[in-house]
C-alpha cells in the first residue's frame, strides 16, 4: 500500500536512506532540509526515478514557523501524511560537560529535543482520528546514546536522545487510541556525516569494531527499520524502542 510520508533531515544520512526507500516503495515523500538543498534535490529526483513522488522542503526544526510551513507544504504538494519520520539531529564536537558553553547546549536541546517534540506534536495533529485524520505512523530517532550516556564525548547530545525516548513511551500511549503508532529506532555508530559535524569524520569506522558485530552500521540498516514501522507489517508495534547498533 502506498503511503505519504514526511521526513525530517532527509538531504543526508540516515533520513535520506530512509527516503530512498520509501520511494523505492512508490510512496510519496517530503525531503526536509535545512543548508543542503542540492542535496535534498538529488534525493527528490532519485525517488522520483524509482517510481515515487517526492518534494524538498525547507525549514529549521528548531524554528516552529518552520515546522509550521513544513507540513503544510508536504500536505500540499503531496496530500495527507500517513507517517512522519522525526530524524533531524545535531551534534557537536567531543566535550566534557565542564567546558561545555550554554549556547552549545541550547543548540543541542533546541533542535533534537524542542524541535523534535513540535515535528511530533504537528504529526498528531494531523494524524489523530479525532483532529480528522486517518491515523498513522510516526517514528523518531533516538541513538544509543540515550542509553549510554556519552561520557567524555557529549552528555548534552545523549540527554537529548534520552527525551527522545521518553517521548515515544508516553506519545505512544497518547495516540494508540486515535489510531497512531509512535515508535523510535536507536542507531548505534553508523557510517553518516554527523560525525564530521561533530569534529570526528572516522568516529564511526574508528569505534565499530568494537561492536559485536565487528563493524559499523550503514544508512540504509537504519533506514530498513524505519521503513518497517512506517509500514502496515508493523501495525500491532507501537511505544517500541529499535535498537540498531549491532549488539552494542
């Protein structure tokens, strides 16, 4: 069944695979960005090769006239949204807490925690039974972070992600009755630029091995669960937490 989609950081990474899946399915999807709109772009021409629709939209997920637009303007191009994926995310660069400023703090919060809470509120709302919809998916990306910690790297990160969590446990029981699924994936060390971002591009190929699997995740094994809990296979999952870390 086809479905209708909206994701959030989807120009790189983890969202964009996800996108790219999806349009391998023939769904439709919104391309969220923030900077790389050629990036965003090539995602839309290449779901639209493989048989989907898709849109680019702009919009800082820190922002709420942002989110604001950014639904609407999925809604309009490509109709009523069946699932909403809330993967945008920041990190920044290895920190112990004592020397960590403020505003590098409110950046982190800003984004992966407020801005993750109005992607998943507008979602609701436009999900719900109750509010007219027809009900839904929508998954979050939280990290394994959330669980361990991050010591000696970015606690303000692993605190964001731990909200994250939090918030599908109780988002899940909210929207179960209005025919909602809520659900997040946990992504261990997977080959993506946030690592660059974050000041160490070989963090990933670095810290995999030490994984039970032996090596770091791709996009694209994130991207497959994410999918599945968007999809109908998923349809009794819901308040789930994914870990893919290869047994980290």
């Amino acid at each position: 069944m086809s479905k209708t989609i909206l994701i959030t950081g989807a120009s790189r990474g983890i969202g964009r695979a996800a996108a790219l899946l999806a349009g391998r399915r023939g769904w439709s999807v919104g391309v969220n960005y923030v900077r790389d709109e050629a990036g965003a772009l090539a995602v839309v021409k290449e779901i639209e090769r493989a048989g989907g629709k898709a849109v680019a939209l702009h919009g800082d997920v820190a922002f709420e006239a942002d989110v604001l637009e950014m639904f609407e303007g999925a809604v309009r191009a490509l109709g009523p949204l069946d699932g909403v994926v809330v993967n945008a995310g920041v990190v920044a660069p290895r920190a112990h807490l004592a020397d960590m400023s403020v505003e590098r703090m409110r950046r982190v919060f800003d984004i992966n925690v407020l801005g993750a809470y109005v992607c998943a509120r507008e979602a609701a709302r436009r999900l719900s039974k109750s509010l007219g919809g027809a009900g839904g998916s929508i998954v979050l990306v939280s990290s394994a972070a959330a669980r361990i910690g991050g010591p000696g790297e970015y606690v303000d990160y692993a605190g964001s992600k731990g909200a994250i969590d939090t918030l599908t446990l109780g988002l899940s029981k909210e929207l179960g009755p209005e025919g909602v699924r809520v659900n997040a994936v946990r992504p261990g060390l997977i080959e993506t630029d946030i690592h660059a971002s974050g000041g160490e591009p070989d963090r990933a190929q670095r810290l995999g091995v030490t994984a039970p699997l032996g090596r770091p995740g791709l996009p694209d094994e994130v991207g497959e669960a994410i999918i599945w809990l968007l999809s109908d296979a998923a349809s009794y999952t819901t308040g789930a937490i994914l870990d893919v870390t290869g047994g980290r």
